[in-house]
C-alpha cells in the first residue's frame, strides 16, 4: 500500500504485517480489512507460476469468465510454494477512502 498510496489506490486486505503481495498470495493470508474489499483470495486477479518441471505459466489470461479447466488461480493461492513458485501476481486495487472512522464498544 506503501506503492500504492500516492497514487490514490489501495489494496484492500492489507494485513498489519505489511507482507509482500507474494507472500499473501502464497499463504492467502489477509487483514483486519477482509470484511470490507474480501480476502487475498478474491482480490488475486491471475498469477505468473514457475512450475517444478520449469516451465512458466500465466493462470487468467483475457477471458475472465469460462467454465473450461481448472481456475488455476485460486489452486496456487494459499499452496505455499508446493506446486510452484508464484512469480508475478495481479491484485484488485480500490480507490483509498474519502473518510476513515472507527468504534469502541464496551460490554
């Protein structure tokens, strides 16, 4: 987010750890914000994957909607590292919130 900032853009389940978006994408892990922009999972676009046999495959490419194979995507996400090494991934980003609030609650 730290990139995406002065651009105006955010990526929505940015956990406090400030992790690299590969290794989010490795352990799908996610943030306090998942409830509101989703999880790592539903904000991973397509992925670039180095195989263990080597060779370099592109998972999503133009046609995001069919019904032919596997979903490619969201089999590499959260696999850490085990069927590949994710080379290149392409996230969702929103624009940043015009305002910011929050709540404590006592009980």
């Amino acid at each position: 987010n730290a990139f995406l900032r002065p651009h105006g853009l955010l990526f929505g389940p940015d956990p406090a750890s400030n992790p690299c978006i590969g290794g989010m994408a490795s352990t799908a892990g996610s943030g306090m914000s998942t409830p509101r922009y989703g999880t790592t999972r539903e904000n991973v676009l397509s992925l670039t994957v180095a195989t263990p046999t080597g060779d370099v495959i592109h998972t999503r490419r133009v046609v995001r909607k069919s019904s032919t194979g596997y979903d490619l995507t969201q089999l590499y996400i959260g696999s850490e590292g085990t069927l590949g090494v994710i080379c290149e991934v392409v996230v969702k980003v929103r624009p940043i919130p015009k305002v910011r609030s929050g709540a404590v609650l006592r009980f």
